[in-house]
C-alpha cells in the first residue's frame, strides 16, 4: 500500500478524499535522500497528484472567475511532523509531506523552484510511488531546466551558507553567493574550501562542537 493510503488508513493525515487514490508521484527528499540520515531523521516526502477535473478546469463546473461561489480549489496537502510509532521496524518514523497540485507543481517546477526540480532528481531507489503519468513527468524533467535556476538556485545556496556560517556574518563578506552578483567568472572547489577555511568552519560540525 502507497505511504500516503497507508498514513491516511491509520488517521494520521486527513487529505481531501479524493488525494490518496490519485497520487501520480511521491519521493523522498532531505537527509534519507541524500544519505545522512540516522534512525532518528524525519523523513520528507515531495510529490503531486491529479486533481478531479472539476479543481483543475472549474469552468467545467459552472465556475466563472470572478463571479459566485468559485468552487473547490486545491493547491497543496502537506502534513508535518507526523509520526507513525508503527513505522521502522517498530521504532517509529516522522513525517514532513508535501503533495501537490500537478498544475501547481508544474508551475513551480518552470520558475526553478529548488525543492520541485530537486524532486524530479531524487534517485530512483528514492521514488515511492509513481504512475505512468509520474514516469512521463520524471522521464522529461530535463524540459522543466532553464536559466531561472541561476537565481533561485543560488538564492537557496546563499540561504544555506548564512544558515550554517552563522546570522551575525554581514550578507555581503558571503561573497560567493552575494547580493551584488559580483560572483568570479569561475569559482573551483579550492575556491570554496579556502573560504571555509578562513572563516574556521568545520565541515558536519555542530555549532555546539558535536
């Protein structure tokens, strides 16, 4: 049984009551994806899923934008920190899931939204379920890649710098991701080890010296 039918079966997350039966993609993201994870990490699952068709197309409703009671909508489930005490091998697991509209996903997966296109790249051991429309989208992932990803990749890689170098570092001393796009021509990893190196990071340690 799929991961989402299942959390749902025991109560664990309420979806819309049509999402379980018509989920076309689900993988795992984070730490189990990328493989630091312990018996302890959450595990976070991304995906989308086909609405009815009165959600996508609501004019075949009656809807008219606008005008009126406009009708269900649905953009997104998630469901965070859920915790099936049943799960790994008895010893419990928690959940962070986001499953998303296909149109929505889409979208987000055109304007290079780091976590979508990321989903699409998870390996395939990752892939927990996937219909034949799922493979289609996964097959052709490369269509969605486009100069956006400069942006907001760099954007999400900047966030993640400040994160782990500390709040107190002015934005602008991070000058491989800086503000100002004043980036070098070409950037090696010697490059990136030497900045680390002066700032006295140590790569996986803990701000508490773990």
């Amino acid at each position: 049984m799929a991961l989402i039918q299942e959390l749902t079966r025991k109560k664990l997350i309420h979806p819309p009551k049509w999402l379980p039966d018509n989920m076309c993609y689900a993988t795992i993201m984070g730490s189990q994806a990328y493989g630091v994870s312990d018996d302890s990490s959450d595990m976070d699952i991304y995906g989308f899923c086909m609405p009815p068709k009165h959600i996508i197309f609501p004019h075949l409703a009656g809807v008219i934008i606008g005008f009126g009671e406009q009708g269900e909508k649905f953009e997104q489930f998630q469901a965070v920190n859920v915790v099936d005490p049943t799960a790994n091998g008895g010893k419990g697991r928690e959940y962070d899931i986001f499953i998303y509209n296909i149109v929505r996903y889409f979208h987000l997966c055109m304007h290079m939204n780091p976590n979508m296109v990321d989903s699409l790249f998870t390996p395939t051991n990752c892939v927990i379920h996937s219909t034949k429309v799922g493979e289609m989208v996964r097959a052709a992932r490369r269509d969605f890649l486009n100069k956006k990803c400069w942006h907001t990749f760099k954007g999400y890689a900047y966030q993640m710098l400040k994160k782990g170098f500390g709040k107190n570092i002015p934005a602008r001393k991070l000058y491989l991701f800086n503000e100002t796009h004043n980036v070098p021509e070409t950037i090696t990893l010697d490059d990136i080890k030497e900045e680390i190196s002066r700032r006295g990071i140590k790569i996986g340690q803990q701000k508490d010296g773990r």
